[in-house]
C-alpha cells in the first residue's frame, strides 16, 4: 500500500466516478483535498470483514474482488468491483463492523473518504454535498436490489433443488419396488 501526496493530478480521472459525475470541477477539487489516493497491489486487503470501518472508497484503476466468510470461515467472492464503482459506503451512515472483505484482483488505486471528512463537505459545501449524498444513496439502492433479484434466484433455485430431491427419492425409494 502507497498513499498517493500528488492527489490534484487525479482530477480528471475521478470524473468518471459514478458517485462523482454530476459535481463540477471546483466541487471534485475540493473532494479530492479531503481523500487519499491509495495504490495497492494485487492480493493486498483493503477491507476485512468483521473489523469496523469508517471510509468508503472509490475505484479509481483496477479491480476488487468482495467476499464473505462461510459457516466454515472460508472466504466466498461475491462480487467484483470495478473501475469508476464504489464499496464500503454503508459506512459512512452506520459505524458498524465491515460485513465482507474486499482484496484487489490486480493492481489498484482507489480513492478513501472517511466519515468525517464527508460529513464536513456536506456541511461546507451543501449544494455539492447534497448531490454526492443522493448518489451515494441511489447507488445502495441499486445494491439492494440487485441483493434482492439475487435472493429470488436463489430462492427458485431451492424450489428447483426441491423437485429435483423429491425425484430422486422417487426414484430410490425401496417402498415402490415390486414384491416378490
């Protein structure tokens, strides 16, 4: 992990940030003088799962991967999160233990806002602050219901999994065998 001192020079690559889009040059300035730039490197953990957290990050090059611990404590990829995408923003509302873990899938930089510093750009900058705060929202949003879509899929799968059981059981069960 490297922390980035030249921040200004991302300006025009956070620009494409989804949370970011609508605010305007000065307002992304501003952004960036209350954030890290932070360089990772393939396999290094950003967030762990179960340790509290108060940043959420931004994708600014690479790739990561979110993954949850199992019943058995082994770690299951649940997603991807690309360049121009955000994660851990749950954190700014709730200060709450992280519920999945997410490590770089190749080299990565990102850029960390924490709870403080945004709360007081919503307070120094309220036109801007109340722009990114909607989008920082509309985005979990759009997490839930992608969770969601994903919960009705798993649930036909178990009613699928259901008559898929029940036909195999048809199909070995000793009280159906003809007498003898």
């Amino acid at each position: 992990m490297k922390i980035e001192t030249n921040i200004l020079q991302y300006l025009p690559i956070i620009k494409n940030i989804q949370i970011f889009h609508w605010l305007h040059d000065d307002e992304l300035q501003k952004m960036l003088l209350i954030s890290s730039i932070i360089h990772y490197e393939k396999g290094e953990k950003i967030i762990t799962q179960g340790e509290v957290g108060d940043s959420l990050f931004a994708v600014v090059n690479g790739n990561v991967e979110v993954s949850v611990k199992d019943k058995t404590k082994k770690d299951i990829a649940i997603s991807e999160i690309h360049k121009t995408e955000i994660f851990g923003e749950s954190a700014i509302f709730l200060a709450t233990k992280r519920t999945a873990s997410v490590i770089c899938s190749s080299d990565t930089i990102v850029m960390k806002i924490n709870r403080k510093n945004l709360i007081f750009y919503f307070k120094t900058y309220p036109h801007a602050g109340n722009k990114l705060l909607m989008l920082i929202i509309l985005n979990l949003l759009n997490k839930l219901k992608h969770a969601n879509e994903d919960l009705v899929l798993e649930k036909q799968s178990d009613l699928d999994l259901t008559y898929v059981d029940n036909l195999i059981h048809e199909f070995i069960s000793d009280s159906d065998l003809p007498s003898e």
